[in-house]
C-alpha cells in the first residue's frame, strides 16, 4: 500500500489548481486527449508526482478522465481493464476504486 499524508497540503493545492485552469483554458477546444496532454501545464502537473494523485483522483470524481494519462505516467498503474478502455465512466470507477484501495485520500 502507499503511504499517502492524512492532509493536501495548501500550497501544492494552490499550484495544482493553478496550473489545471490554465491547461483548461489553453486547451479548449482541443478534441485530442494526447494532444492536451503535451501542453506544459499538464506535463507540470505530472512532474509533481504522487503529491497530486489525490487531487487528479479529486478531479476525476468531479470532472473528466482526461487526467488518466497523468495518472498512469505518475503512478506507473493502470487498473482498466483493456476491455473497458474508451468507456470513461467506467476508467473513473476503476480509477477511483484503485485509489481507496490504495490508501488515497481526496
């Protein structure tokens, strides 16, 4: 199991959700999951590495799955099964058991 900290910490909070509006202003309109995913402020939000697992999981929850990309390059993991690929309810359901299971907390 991870170790993961009871608590976000404020400022990473900050960063993160700095650095996710800016990806989502700058990326309207981009129909490309893999194209998105290049732009500086995603790769930005990988480069912080497990700290942001609980909030991409956050955001999963309350958004899209345009964050399994970021998880899988944090994490190494991907608990989708490959037939359920393409179905993004069901990568967030996955995503997020895969989570709890791990000890997250968001």
């Amino acid at each position: 199991m991870i170790q993961t900290s009871d608590k976000i910490q404020p400022e990473l909070e900050k960063q993160f959700l700095e650095l996710v509006k800016k990806w989502r202003i700058e990326t309207r309109g981009i129909s490309s999951t893999n194209k998105a995913s290049q732009h500086p402020a995603y790769q930005q939000i990988i480069g912080m590495r497990n700290d942001v697992v609980p909030l991409l999981l956050r955001e999963l929850e309350g958004s899209s799955g345009r964050w399994f990309w970021a998880l899988k390059a944090i994490t190494g993991e991907d608990p989708v099964p490959q037939d359920r690929r393409g179905h993004t309810k069901e990568m967030i359901r996955y995503w997020l058991e895969w989570g709890k299971q791990k000890g997250y907390q968001w």
